[in-house]
C-alpha cells in the first residue's frame, strides 16, 4: 500500500484510539458504523459524478475523500492496509479470467 494510505490510516486510526475534540473522524467513530457507510456512498456517488462531468481534478479531490472514509471503514472493522495490498497482489496473479456473464434467452 502507498506510504500516503498508509500514513492516513495511521492518522485514523490514532485518532480512533485517542479522540481529539472537534476530530471529524472521531466523530465519525462516535456515530457508528452506519454513519460511515453513509459517507462512503455518499463519497462513491460524488466520485461517479465527478467522472461523468469529466472533470480530472474534482475526480482527484473525490478520490481522496472516499480514500478517508474508506480508511475509516477499515480501522472500524480492523482492516489494516496491508490486508488489502495482499488482496491486490492475489488478484494480480490471475491472468485470464474474465468473468462468465448469465446468458439471457431472449425468446422466453
């Protein structure tokens, strides 16, 4: 994983186990798991928009705000960015496996 992923999963999660007041993670932490799942789709919505608008630059800012939250996703759930490069490098390995898609009978 990137040193700047892992760095902000650094940052979350020692504001997870030190709350500062006026934190926005903490306060993520505070509301639970549904308030970050909300912010995660709400941050993968504004992802999708900013690339259909073409716009790079706002697709960057986006990116970023999802990264955040999905970081804070994973410190809740106790996903280390590793867990995740290791996926990564599994799924690298395949070569050829494009997925079979449902044929659909268009006579019935």
């Amino acid at each position: 994983m990137s040193d700047s992923v892992r760095k902000l999963y650094d940052t979350v999660t020692e504001r997870r186990e030190n709350p500062q007041e006026g934190s926005y993670t903490c306060y993520l932490f505070e509301k639970g798991m549904d308030k970050i799942l909300k912010k995660c789709g709400e941050e993968c919505s504004e992802v999708i928009i900013a690339a259909k608008n073409n716009n790079k630059d706002e697709v960057i800012y986006e990116i970023s705000d999802l990264t955040f939250h999905l970081c804070v996703l994973m410190a809740e759930m106790g996903i280390e960015p590793e867990e995740i490069a290791a996926e990564l490098d599994r799924r690298s390995q395949k070569t050829g496996n494009l997925k079979q898609f449902h044929q659909v009978d268009k006579n019935s």
